[in-house]
C-alpha cells in the first residue's frame, strides 16, 4: 500500500484536493492519523513520541524531545495536518484527538508554574529561545485589527516549533480552537502586567484566532471552511490517481 501511494516521479496532489475526498461531517482529525499510519516515515517517528510520552513510561524531557523530532522531521502535510486538523464545533471527539495530539499529559507540566518562570526557563535553553523569539517575530500583530508582523506560514512554523520545548503550547479544551501556554500569573507581583502579556500572546494573539484582518494560521470550527492551513500545506507525493482510487475506498 506504501509503495502505491508513494512515488517519487508521481504526480504531486494538493492537500486541499485531498480533504475534499472527506465528508464535512467526517472526523478529519482521524482521517490525518490514518493518513500518517499509512506513511512510513510519519509512523514510525509518532509511534516514538507515542511510546515516549506513554502514561507508565512518561519521562517529560524524552517526552518533549520525541514531539520535537516528529515536527522536525516528518513532512509539513502530514505533521500540521495531525494538529491542525479542523473539526466540527459539535464534534468533541475530533476536538479532544486534536488536543491530544501532544501527548498533554506527558508533554506539559502537572503543575502549571508562573509564566514568566516557565519563559526563564526556555531562556536557558539556546533552541527553546531562538523558537520562542521566532514566535515573538513572526506571530506578533502590528495593528488593531490583528495584522502579523509576516506572512501566515512562518506564524504557522513559528507557533509549531515551539512545540517540545518548554514553551510547548496547546488547544485548551475539545471545543474550539483557543490555545494557551500551560502556566499561569499568580503571583506574579509587580511584574503582573508583563506575565499576562505573555500569556496573551498566545491566548489571545489575533494571528492565531480568526476574525482578525488576515485569516488565523490556526484551524477554524467551520463545516463550510476547513480554516487556511491546507492552502499553506505543500503538496503530499503521491500518483494522483491511485491516492484518490485509494483514499476514496479507504473513507468513503
């Protein structure tokens, strides 16, 4: 099956045909996991994050660094389509796989310490810095009305590289698409204002939400828009027919 849908002299498909083989009411959550089990590579490293970040086995830091190989290493279509995956607002079984895709209760702290600690803490870390100031540029509106500082996709690559580290974000709940940083600003003191400015800025950053003056790099609730990310995913390989001969039989 591999072998069928894999080619390197194939014709290339784009994601947005490819999401057009599901249905709107289909849980497209699960239709990007099967997608990945079927890929060799992207398989093979989620299950290495999957046994990482496994309840019984949990040690956070391997956790963290097995979720920051797979968004390195496996294909954008398949790594953002896996996260990204929009979902009907009644579908809270899509919503929580997608909030689940992280491994939250492995890859992020059981107590949410400070956020300002938690930003002192990826200071320390020259990879976790340079991601979170990649975040900071890229993903930072100019305006009122939410304009980013740059183009959708380098927010999109921004916010997901800071997953596995300790800035690692995440959906806050099975219903919508908000996200938030797992830390909080109790007892913040005089540095009050600066902690829930970070926590803001992910909470409620314009470029991560829609209704903004540009299109949010995250998914939108919607049965009628599947949300921009498949107009920012590259093409998936595959010899067009067969993926569609195939994708057709598998969820139809």
């Amino acid at each position: 099956i591999l072998h069928s849908i894999e080619g390197s002299d194939a014709e290339r498909m784009w994601s947005s045909d490819l999401v057009s083989f599901f249905p709107t009411d289909s849980d497209l959550c699960l239709k990007f996991a099967m997608l990945c089990t079927l890929n060799e590579k992207c398989d093979r490293l989620r299950k290495g994050y999957g046994e990482a970040c496994s309840g019984h086995r949990c040690q956070r830091q391997v956790c963290l660094g097995q979720l920051r190989s797979f968004f390195e290493r496996a294909s954008e279509p398949h790594a953002q389509g896996l996260l990204l995956c929009p979902c009907l607002p009644t579908d809270r079984s899509c919503g929580e796989r997608r909030r689940n895709t992280i491994a939250p209760s492995c890859a992020l702290p059981t107590e949410a310490p400070n956020c300002l600690d938690l930003q002192r803490l990826c200071f320390t870390d020259p990879l976790c810095r340079s991601r979170l100031v990649d975040f900071q540029t890229h993903c930072h509106p100019m305006d009122i009305l939410g304009t980013c500082a740059t183009e959708q996709s380098r927010c999109l690559r921004a916010y997901l590289g800071l997953i596995g580290t300790a800035m690692t974000p995440n959906f806050i709940s099975n219903i919508n698409t908000s996200v938030a940083l797992s830390c909080t600003c109790r007892g913040s003191g005089n540095l009050q204002e600066e902690c829930e400015g970070l926590e803001r800025s992910f909470s409620h950053n314009p470029c991560l939400t829609p209704g903004n003056a540009q299109p949010s790099c995250l998914p939108t609730n919607s049965s009628g828009a599947l949300g921009p990310l498949f107009s920012l995913l590259p093409p998936l390989p595959g010899r067009s027919l067969r993926v569609k001969a195939f994708l057709f039989a598998w969820f139809h």
